[in-house]
C-alpha cells in the first residue's frame, strides 16, 4: 500500500485522547477506521469505530500507533484501555505491506518492527507536528501558570529557557498577556531572535542574575539545567514549570528539598486540547502518505 483512497483502511491502535480524536477525524474523511485498545473512548468516539478482535488489525492498510508508541520498549502504550498487550504481539497482527506510523519511536521498538520485517515511521520528527503541536503545549503551559497562582501573567516577569519550537509560540503567547518575558539559551542566534521580537534575552551564564527576580519559570531544555545551585537563586514564590521531555531540566528531587514549587507538565496536548493534537497527527500522517505515493 502506497498512496491513500476511499477504500484506505487506517488501525488507530493504544494511545490517549488525541489517538481517540484521531480516529474520529479519520472516520470523518470517509476513510475505514478500527480503534483498538481505546475502549474507555470519550464522547467524541464512536462506539462503532472500537474493535476489539487484534486479528482485524490484519486488515488495516495504514497502522498508527500511540506518542510515545510504547512503554519501556515492552508494552503498547494504551492508557484507555484495561488491558495490558505487549508491542511485538500488536506488531505481529500487522500484514507485511501496512504503513505503521508512531509518534517518538524507540530504537526499542524500532528493533521489534525490524524483526518482523515492519518499520515504523515516527510522525513526532515531522516539521509540521513540531510546529503545530507547539500550540496546545504552550496554550497548557499558559494555562498551568494561571490555575496556580493568585497573580495575573500582565507585567509578570517570566523566564523562558532554551527557544525552540514551543519556547517561540509561548513567548509570544505570554508576551500578549502583557508579561515580561526574558529568553535563556545558548546560540547567539536564538538570542537575537528573541530581540527582534522585543522579548528580553540572556545567555544561560547569565541565569544566576536573572533567576532572583523571575516569577514564573518556563524550562523547555530535556536535559537539566536547573541544579542545586541555580534552585538556590530561585525565589521562593516562583512557579516553575517544565515542558521538557525527560529528563526535564529541573532537578525535582532538589528542588523540593529547598521548597520550589515544580509542575512537570508531560504531554500537555494530549492533555489540554486532544482533539486539536488528534487532528494535526491526523494531518501529519496523511502528508507523510502522500509523501510516499
């Protein structure tokens, strides 16, 4: 199978909301879908669209599986669901020509695939679900920093460390709320960057003489930056929220020692706005179809 038609038949098989959201927008494109291990579906998936016989997955010429596709390399990530099934047995019900898709695809699992002569493209290294997905992960962030303080985000001073992608979108998004936004990062570029659109920057050097007066604190960095050391400058009224995949860059375990309040904010699409993250996957592998065909 190399191109898309009506008679496409996609498998949307474990994963959270945005899977379940997925499989909708699938079905509603006309396209066949089956839904596995997401029996415990929200109201936006039908009933109809869930199967629960694995042997149908043999039938499906497009397989889109979870972000992240598994859980320690082993089992299916399949957090709607009670049961419990190893990736290689999902793998195994997949015919040898399906196009399998997942979203931050382990050598793991990457290595399950290879020995049953399956690959697995992963959609998360996509430019365009990097970019779109920055959306709901800074609206969630910006909505984190609301619910927990007492405190408006107009003319708070905000620390944003590292600017990719997210980084860009959140501190526009909170540079429009009126806050004082510094950018930290490493390349000049970046830090440039920043400038131009009139947000404050400074090198991660310079972090221990921005870090005492920041009220709410960003990390975007997935490696820690925020030791001992800096945890000590950071004032104790300061929310500190990380959107870095692990292993994040706040050392937690410090920083509850010296009593900062900390959110490791996971997987904030899947949690904030499923059906929006649901639909740019959807969008994301259909361009990776066609890039095929």
């Amino acid at each position: 199978m190399n191109s898309l038609s009506p008679n496409t038949c996609f498998g949307v098989v474990g994963g959270d909301l945005r899977q379940a959201a997925l499989a909708k927008k699938l079905s509603e494109q006309g396209f066949c879908v089956k839904a596995f291990f997401l029996e415990h579906f929200p109201q936006f998936l039908s009933p109809e669209l869930c199967c629960d016989d694995l042997t149908k997955l043999s039938d499906c010429d497009v397989v889109i599986l979870p972000l992240p596709v598994s859980i320690n390399e082993a089992f299916l990530n399949a957090p709607l669901s009670d049961q419990s099934v190893s990736l290689s047995v999902v793998l195994s019900f997949c015919k040898k020509d399906a196009l399998i898709f997942g979203g931050k695809v382990s050598s793991g699992d990457l290595q399950k695939a290879e020995q049953l002569g399956l690959s697995i493209s992963d959609y998360l290294k996509r430019e365009e679900m990097a970019v779109l997905n920055a959306v709901p992960t800074a609206e969630g962030a910006v909505a984190l920093a609301l619910s927990e303080r007492a405190s408006t985000l107009w003319e708070s001073n905000c620390l944003i460390t590292g600017f990719g992608r997210c980084a860009k979108t959140l501190a526009l998004l909170l540079k429009g709320f009126g806050a004082h936004v510094t950018i930290a990062a490493r390349k000049e570029g970046d830090l440039a960057f920043a400038r131009t659109l009139g947000l404050s920057s400074c090198h991660l050097s310079e972090l221990p003489v921005v870090l005492p007066k920041q009220e709410i604190l960003f990390n975007t960095i997935p490696h820690i930056i925020f030791d001992r050391d800096l945890l000590s400058m950071v004032s104790e009224d300061c929310l500190m929220i990380d959107l870095a995949s692990r292993p994040g860059g706040i050392d937690f375990e410090t920083a509850s020692e010296l009593g900062r309040k900390t959110i490791w904010a996971l997987s904030l699409p899947g949690k904030v706005a499923p059906i929006t993250a649901g639909n740019i996957i959807c969008q994301t592998v259909i361009n990776m179809i066609r890039s095929i065909a």
